[in-house]
C-alpha cells in the first residue's frame, strides 16, 4: 500500500490527512500529543514533536514511506525537508528551507537573487539609534523565525523600538528580531505550487488586518481585487523570487505589497500552504484547483493534477475577535448570496482578549457566485 509521512496533526493538517486517505494514501501522522484531532484520523499516530527530526526520521527509516509532506507550517517544512531528502524523497534542499523560514536570511537570499527588499537589520537586543541611520520611519519589528503575527509591531519613532524588539525577541525561537523599513500599500498573497522546478500559479489573495500595531489578519479573499492588467508582471516576479530562494517542490506562499503602478514588494515567502485556511479550503474553493491533492502528488514524485474541478467563485474567510464579530455569522447565513462552507469551534473565552493569530475565537468560512 501507498504511503505518507504527515507532520503535524491539528486541524489545518486534518485537511491533508484526509486528502492522503482520500487518495488511497496509508497515513503515518507525527506530532506532540495534545488531542489534535489529526491524532484520531491518521491510520497511525507516532506522538513525536515535529521539531524532532531525527526521531521522525528513524521512524520513517522503518515505515519507508513514498512521500513527506506538510501543509501551513513553518516549523514543520524543516521537518519535512530533512527526512525526505535523507529518505531520498521529492523536496526541497533542507539547507533551502532553513533560509525559508527565516526572515532575515530570506532577506538576504532576495538581495542576492535581484529581488527588491526594504532596508534591514537583524538584532537581539535593541540597537544604539545611530545603527539606524539611513533608516526611514514608520518601521516594522517583526521575529526572525515566527509566523502568525506573533510579535510583530509598526513603530513610528526610535522610543517605541526597545518595547517592540523586546516582544519580538521574547517571541522568536532563535531570540532575534528583524527590522525593516515598512512598505505603504495594500496587502495581499500568491499561491503557487512548484513540480521539478517549475512554478504554477493558483490564486491571488487580498489580506485584511486590524492594522497597525500587530498587523493581525481578519480574513482572506479570493480571487483578490488586484486589476487583470498588473496579475502578470505579479506573478513574474513572485517566480523570480521563488527561484531566489531555491524552492523547486510543493506549495508556496508569498506575502507581498502592491504598489502605485502594479510594482510590488515582496515582505516573505513560505514553502508552504498559505495558513488562515487560504491553501487547504480557499484555493479549492475559488478556482476549483485540489492544492491539497497536488501537495500530495507531488510530496509521493508525481506530476500534481492541476486542472480545476468546478468553476471559479469568490471564497472569503472571516475570523472572529469579538461579540460583535458573532453576529456577522449569523448575518452570513441569513444572507441569499452566501454559501456558508464551514462554521468553526468558536472559544468565547478570548472574546476581546486576541493577541496574534493562534487567539482568535474562530473564523467562518463562506462562497459567492
């Protein structure tokens, strides 16, 4: 029987559980045991961290699976990368994902590829104010190796620094931060997947925030409001940059700003599905193209099916903040040109009291013509 190493096991990962069983697919889940629904769907579990690749790996040595994969996980793309290749699997370089998931060494990997980037200092403790000459306010303070919007806050002035880097050291994993010159200009992502090298594009998403300070995002829509005649040169140039950071196999999500014009500036890319559900439920939703099933095929060495299983349509996320947010559900399901797709668990107990994206209450999922 065919079959796949999954890492991680909590709902966003469910998603490509299923898909893998759905696809005659014997499922070997790996993951801190914490209840994570992923524990209970996967053929068999193995209660290992993800961030345990050489136990992952033993274990695999014995299971001899065809494929490792992820989806929506920073941490789980090292993971991925080391025992694939280890295993002589498709992926890519595990050297590669190391710069992946680091937002300074990807800053540097753009540079070096000819891909634009705002100016940038990688630190651990606060810098003297003389380190940011040449710098213009407002700035970004973001961790190095984090997603989620953990620990990442806008400053408009060199008093404001000391506090932001303090969060986002306390919230990185390495306990070092990046700053950067912040980009005016809405924000938005492109989905991609990529076969032996070559880059396909899937959708464009447009992002929405709570905004400055900690840039936490509200929802996700698809397809985005980008006008037809600046998508390509968009694309272009999110493939250049993809090629920068040498990513050759399985999903991409590239977060970028567009600017007056169509220019746009890329702020980070992962070698992964996009979280918030925008790869495992909007893509398939708004372009009826199985990016789940093609990170499959491509983890197990085969060609990704690419071709769409329904006709376009608009798929929108909203997440939920506070009591306010509750009745825009119930708004949702009462409206005639909605299709409600999914409704979360809903946890009243962070009503008010979100911090980042893990203490959201929960989110609702829906389609339009």
């Amino acid at each position: 029987m065919k079959k796949i190493a999954i890492i991680g096991a909590n709902s966003f990962q469910n998603r490509l559980i299923l898909k893998a069983k759905e696809m005659g697919y014997e499922t070997h889940v790996f993951a801190w045991q914490c209840g994570d629904v992923g524990e209970t769907t996967a053929d068999f579990f193995y209660p290992i961290s993800i961030v345990e690749k050489e136990q992952i790996l033993e274990e695999c040595r014995k299971i001899k699976p065809d494929g490792v994969a992820s989806i929506a996980s920073d941490l789980a793309v090292i993971t991925v990368n080391y025992v694939a290749e280890a295993l002589g699997l498709t992926c890519n370089d595990y050297k590669d994902s190391i710069i992946c998931t680091n937002k300074y060494e990807m800053r540097r990997a753009f540079m070096a590829g000819g891909v634009p980037v705002p100016k940038f200092l990688k630190v651990s403790t606060t810098p003297a104010e003389e380190e940011l000459a040449g710098f213009s306010y407002p700035l970004i303070v973001k961790p190095t190796d984090r997603s989620g919007s953990r620990g990442i806050t806008k400053i408009n002035s060199y008093s404001e620094l000391a506090a932001a880097v303090e969060a986002s050291v306390c919230h990185s994993f390495e306990k070092c931060a990046v700053i950067e010159e912040f980009i005016e200009g809405n924000e938005y992502s492109c989905e991609c997947v990529s076969y032996n090298g070559k880059h396909h594009f899937l959708a464009l998403t447009k992002k929405y925030t709570t905004g400055a300070p900690h840039f936490i995002e509200t929802g996700h829509c698809q397809p985005s409001d980008i006008p037809a005649e600046y998508q390509s040169g968009i694309v272009k140039s999110i493939f250049k940059a993809l090629d920068s950071l040498n990513i050759k196999n399985g999903a991409s999500h590239s977060e970028f700003k567009l600017l007056t014009g169509g220019d746009i500036r890329i702020i980070e890319i992962g070698a992964r599905m996009g979280g918030d559900c925008i790869g495992s439920d909007l893509v398939y939703l708004s372009t009826g193209v199985d990016f789940v099933g093609a990170v499959v095929d491509i983890a197990c060495g085969n060609a990704p099916d690419l071709e769409p299983k329904h006709a376009p349509q608009k798929a929108v996320i909203r997440f939920l903040f506070d009591e306010a947010d509750l009745a825009l559900v119930d708004e949702a399901k009462a409206d005639s040109t909605k299709n409600i797709v999914f409704v979360s668990d809903i946890d009243k107990e962070n009503m008010g009291k979100v911090t980042d994206s893990s203490t959201r209450m929960g989110y609702y999922i829906y389609t339009q013509a």
